[in-house]
C-alpha cells in the first residue's frame, strides 16, 4: 500500500470509529469493550479475546445528550453522554469506565443509566502514584478489571494470552514512536493530522492489523527522505481525552507552523510506555500505570517525582521546538488547575506559548487564525532579531 | 502593477467593520490615511479607503513599490504582497507613534487585543478575545441600539452619568438584555451608558491581566476615540492611557511599516521570506499547500501567496 492509502486507512478507522468497530465485530465475531480513554489497559480486552475501542468524541452536534448532562462539562464528556444517548453505544458488548475527573464520573452515570442492557465495568485507579501503597492498589484494580472481563466471556484469561497481547501492543507503541522520531529528526514530513490518524486509529483498531500498516509505513518513510520542511517549529500540548480537532491541526500548519512534538494523548501520551513482558502481567500493568505517568505527567495525578512544567520544557528543547500551543478542552479541570505553573515557568524561561481553549461546538476558525498567526509571527521576529543581535 | 523603483508604500487595515489605508513615502513620511465604513468585511470599504487615499497622495497604484494587508480580511487583497496579523501591525503602528510603548490596548470592531511590547519594540505576548463580542465595538454598537443613541455620542453622554449602575461584562447579549431591563426600571440613559462603558474597561482589564500590566500604555483602534471607555479604562488600570491622534489607523501604519522594511531593509525582509518560501514549496500538493492560483509566466514576484 502507498503512504497515502495507508493514512487513508487510518483516517477511514479514526473518523469513523463505532462503524468501524461495528465492521470488525461483525467480520469477526469480536465482542467489542469501549473505555474511556487514559489509563484503561486494552491488553487484558485484547486478552479475553475482545476488540478494545477507546470512546471518541464525536463530530456530530450535540443534542439529546444535551439534557442529560450539564452544559458546563467538557466536550468529550457531553459528546460521550450525547453518543450513549442517540443509541451509538448499543452494539458494544461492554464498557470499562475510569474516574479520572470528576465530570468523566458523571458520564459515566448517565451512560449507565441510559445503557441498563450493557455490561458497565466501573474501576477506580489509585491517583497517588508515589506512596508505598500506590503500586498493590493499581494491582488490586487491575486484577478487579481482569475478573469483570472474565465473567463477561464466561472463562479464565490466561497469563500467557496477556503476555501475547502486551507484547502486541508494545509493539504497535514502539512502531508509533519510530513515526515520531522520524518526524522529530525531519526526514518524514507528517503532518500533524496525518500523525493523530495514525494514533487515534490504534485506539480503535485490531492492533495486529493496525501494525502491518504501520511497518509498511515506516518501510517506506525508512528507505526515503523527504525534503526538510522550513518554519516555526512548534511543540503542541494539552488534550488528555480527546483528539484535538483536525481543522485546528491543520490550521496551525497552514500559519506557518510545523508540529514537530507533542504530549498529547491522540500523541506521544499514548505511546510513551511500555509494559514488562516478564513476570506476573497484572504486576507488570500495575507498574506501567505508574510508569508511564513519569514519562509523561498526567494532571489527574498527583506525583512527587513529576513535573509537568518542567517535563514540557525538556521536551521542547529535545525537539528543537520554538514555540508551545496548548491546546485546553475547555472546561477541562484538571489542565485549568496545571495550566497557572505551566505559563509561569514558560514566561520564566522566556519560551513562548500560546493558550488555545478548544470546544467541541468549535467552527469558526478565522478568529483563532489571526491568534496562531500572530503567535507564529512573535516567535518568528523574535527569533530573528536575536540572530541579528548575536550576528552583531 | 506595482513596481519595486515606485516610491510609497501602502498599508491596509481590513477590519471588521472599517478599512483604513495609509500611504508612506520612502523616507516614512505618511502622505495620506484614509478610513471607510462599509459593513462587515467589505471589499467595497478597502477599495473605498484605497481609492480614497491614493487620491489624497495625488498619485496612482502605480506609485506603490509594496503594499502590506492586516485585518480580519487582510488575505482577501490581491493588491496586497503580504499580510501580518493586526497584532503584529497594531504594535508596530503604535510604537511607531508612541516609540517607549510597552503595552498597546486596541479595541477593534470585532475584536479586543491586548499586546505587551518588549524594549526593542517586537511583540512579546498578547491577548485576544476569542468568540465573544463583549468588549468590542460590536458590543457598543449593540448597545447603542439598545438605548437607541448614535455611536458616536454614546462616549459624551456616558461622561455624565450621574448614579452608579452595573451591567454584566460576561457576553453582549446578555448585556443588552440588562441595559433594556435597567431601561424598563426608568433608569436614565446617561447612567446606563456609564454602566456600559465600566463594563467594557472590566472586561479590557480581564486581557491585561493575562499577559500583565505594564506601562506607558497605548491604546488604539477605534474605541480609543471614545471618551468614556478612555475614562473608564484609566480609572481600573489607575494611570493615564497614551492616545495617538489618530488611533484607528494604527494598524494599517504598521502595516504600511512593514512594506516600507521591504523596500529599505530587503534583507531583513528577504531572511523572513526565504523561511516562508521553503515551508511553501514543501508543502506543495499536500493538503497544507496555501497555493491560491497558478502565475502568469511573465510575472516573478518577490512576495506573498504568488511565490506558487
């Protein structure tokens, strides 16, 4: 397959993802178990012989979910409420829902309320990540996790079909980062929706199918290399839940940016970490949960050893990038608690950024165009008049 | 057809609801500003104000070595060889007028934008209001409506409001609702339109915050020339604004700047340009590409869109 075809893949899967999940159960016989998105381990459904479906904001108005839930709740959530609401969900055979915000619970009530004929597995992580403690209470849940899909295929889960497929998704996230990494050196020019496609589809499809597009991909991004692309090379943030609209992506791009990072989780949040493929694998699931909050900080949890901050501003200088967007779902609690520390340290270390709250009733873009370009252009000139003043 | 030996430069400001046109000659000198009203994004209110501004330089668009667009309609000129955003322009224009300005406050008519400028003049952070109108001309407008006062003696009148009155600073509409209610409850238009105008420099405040006070602070855009949102806004910042003579046109000045960079410092202008034209030519026939139409083979512009 050609590069494009297979983003066209990827785009026909991330787009359209509850039809597309439809399509695999029906080709397959695969029960089918969405879950919000962060933190659920996809590996245990993947093991009981499930297809895994991160829920995904849909593109669609919202509506009837109108009613069900408050105005005030973030995109995603209304979005996912609206879904459940309109009969979207009907066709899944089970749903995993994490309490990582306050408004993700509330939700997740009112899927459940709307869905009485749907499996509903509620699990609660440990938030805490660096007590003593915090290690056996990940395990506890995931173990809890792992019996609640037990019971819904009626059999065991054995230790060695884990290990099966926590190696097929280390595999696929290791693929993912190879995408990155091309793009970070500039031998790939990937857009910055090309890159989402190729992550969100993974939230969606069978990850096996999903890495044989991937490595023939990469084959072909690995035997050329594209012309290096000019402009400001900018690192985007933020979107822990849901992928940022592509027309924002797009329209960065076509100010004159050029996304060369991001910790995004349609990004780099999704792929960062990898789970032991030795050992008991919920003990490995456990400690991957806590992993990979360092590796990329979460602000749904609390971390002595993480600093979001200054993770961000090691991240920017290991990709060479000029500048930060973020990208804030508005309503977003846990980004508006973080954000304060995030614009003082920038502003500290003079690195510029610009503050972007998406919505999911988002349309008119002109607005935010003249704030990027405006953004693009400070961090140009400034860059320039720097060159100038260390060229004198 | 422009040509580079031409010997002024234009600005154009595309806004909302104005366009304003300045014209420099090569050593600076403004030798013309023009500004038309014609609705929202007119294309007829850029003509007029080009129109209109050649006339008063007494010359014709043949004499225009480069012309730089700002503005919410600033890429829909052709005449136009580039375009900056109206913060870049506003901050150039204003310090340009006002040279140790380190804040620049520009109520436009859609928009409000709060810019901090850095010592060596270039802009440093800003603040924009995003969807809502509340705060911006649009905003008085609507409510010179409500109250059924012409736009231009709503500042005079607000002047000698008497009773302290207090409106939402949140959203326009909901304004407006308050200043019919406030209406309906015999309050007298004086008062209301303080309320109005106390709003407007609240809801300004709210921007300042976000990229910090500083001073001296400009302000520009049409707004400026209202007395009452002046007044208002020196009372909740507790200094004096700067206020250029003409404040409107600060941002077609900083654009007409720009073009004036091209023609005097192409070096400069050709650093910026050349970063431009490799992402451009990258990203030919990839969904990004900004190409526009195809030139004429006989045509070799230095600038702007037409390098496809």
């Amino acid at each position: 397959m050609s590069r494009d075809a297979i983003f066209s893949a990827f785009e026909h899967a991330a787009e359209q993802p509850l039809e597309s999940a439809r399509a695999w159960k029906q080709a397959h016989g695969t029960p089918v178990v969405g879950s919000f998105p962060m933190h659920f381990p996809g590996e245990l459904a993947h093991a009981a012989g499930c297809l895994p479906v991160i829920l995904q904001e849909s593109q669609e108005p919202i509506t009837v979910g109108h009613g069900m839930i408050y105005p005030f709740y973030c995109g995603y959530t209304r979005s996912v409420v609206d879904q459940a609401c309109k009969g979207d969900y009907d066709f899944l055979d089970a749903i995993m829902f994490g309490d990582h915000c306050v408004q993700v619970l509330g939700a997740a009530d009112v899927v459940r309320a709307k869905l009485p004929n749907t499996r509903v597995h509620f699990y609660q992580l440990i938030s805490s990540m660096s007590d003593p403690w915090s290690l056996g209470r990940a395990r506890e849940t995931f173990l809890l996790l792992r019996e609640g899909l037990e019971e819904m295929i009626g059999h065991p889960i054995a230790d060695d079909a884990i290990h099966a497929s926590i190696q097929l998704f280390n595999q696929n996230r290791a693929l993912l980062r190879r995408l990155y990494d091309l793009r970070r050196a500039g031998t790939a020019n990937i857009t910055a929706k090309q890159m989402q496609l190729a992550v969100k589809s993974s939230m969606v499809m069978d990850k096996a199918s999903h890495n044989a597009l991937l490595q023939q991909l990469l084959d072909e991004l690995e035997s050329s290399s594209d012309r290096q692309q000019r402009g400001v090379r900018v690192y985007l943030s933020g979107h822990f839940c849901q992928a940022p609209k592509l027309g924002v992506l797009d329209l960065i791009e076509d100010c004159g940016g050029i996304v060369v990072d991001d910790d995004l989780y349609h990004g780099t949040r999704y792929i960062s970490t990898d789970v032991s493929e030795q050992g008991d694998p919920i003990s490995a699931l456990a400690e991957w949960y806590l992993a990979r909050n360092l590796k990329v900080p979460c602000p749904t949890r609390v971390d002595q050893n993480a600093d979001w901050e200054n993770y961000l501003l090691k991240a920017m200088e290991n990709s060479n990038a000029q500048g930060m967007i973020v990208l804030m779902a508005k309503f977003c609690e846990p980004h508006m608690y973080y954000y304060p520390e995030i614009k003082e340290a920038f502003e500290r270390h003079n690195m510029p950024h610009l503050l972007i709250e998406t919505e999911h009733e988002l349309t008119a873009l002109e607005g935010l165009r003249t704030r990027i370009e405006s953004f693009l252009e400070v961090v140009k000139r400034q860059a320039n008049a720097q060159a100038r003043r260390v060229a004198a | 057809m422009k040509s580079s030996t031409a010997q002024y430069v234009m600005g154009i400001d595309f806004g909302s609801t104005t366009s304003k046109t300045v014209i420099l000659d090569r050593a600076g000198n403004m030798v013309a500003s023009a500004i038309a009203h014609k609705g929202s994004v007119s294309n007829d209110g850029a003509m007029v104000s080009m129109a209109e501004a050649l006339q008063q330089a007494g010359i014709t668009e043949a004499d225009i070595a480069r012309a730089v667009s700002t503005g919410y309609g600033r890429r829909m000129l052709d005449i136009a060889d580039k375009s900056y955003t109206e913060i870049t322009c506003h901050a150039r224009g204003a310090v340009h007028l006002v040279p140790d300005a380190r804040l620049v406050i520009d109520i436009g008519g859609q928009d409000s934008k709060v810019i901090a400028v850095d010592a060596n003049g270039l802009v440093s952070q800003f603040a924009m209001n995003d969807r809502c109108a509340a705060g911006t001309g649009k905003f008085l407008e609507a409510l010179a409506r409500a109250v059924q006062v012409p736009l231009e003696e709503m500042g005079p009148m607000a002047m000698t409001a008497v009773e302290h009155l207090s409106i939402s600073n949140m959203c326009a509409t909901f304004a407006e609702t308050e200043v019919v209610a406030l209406l309906a409850e015999g309050k007298r238009k004086h008062d209301v339109l303080g309320a109005v105008h106390a709003a407007i420099a609240s809801r300004t405040l709210g921007l300042i915050a976000r990229v910090g006070k500083r001073e001296p602070v400009v302000m520009t855009g049409g707004v400026a020339k209202n007395v009452a949102a002046v007044h208002h806004l020196e009372q909740v910042l507790g200094m004096k604004l700067r206020i250029p003579p003409d404040p409107q046109i600060a941002g077609a000045l900083g654009a007409a700047l720009f073009a004036l960079d091209e023609i005097t410092s192409p070096d400069h202008a050709d650093e910026e340009d050349r970063v431009d034209t490799e992402m451009a030519a990258a990203r030919c026939g990839t969904p990004t590409c900004t190409a526009k139409k195809p030139l004429p083979a006989n045509v070799h512009p230095l600038h702007g869109p037409a390098l496809h």
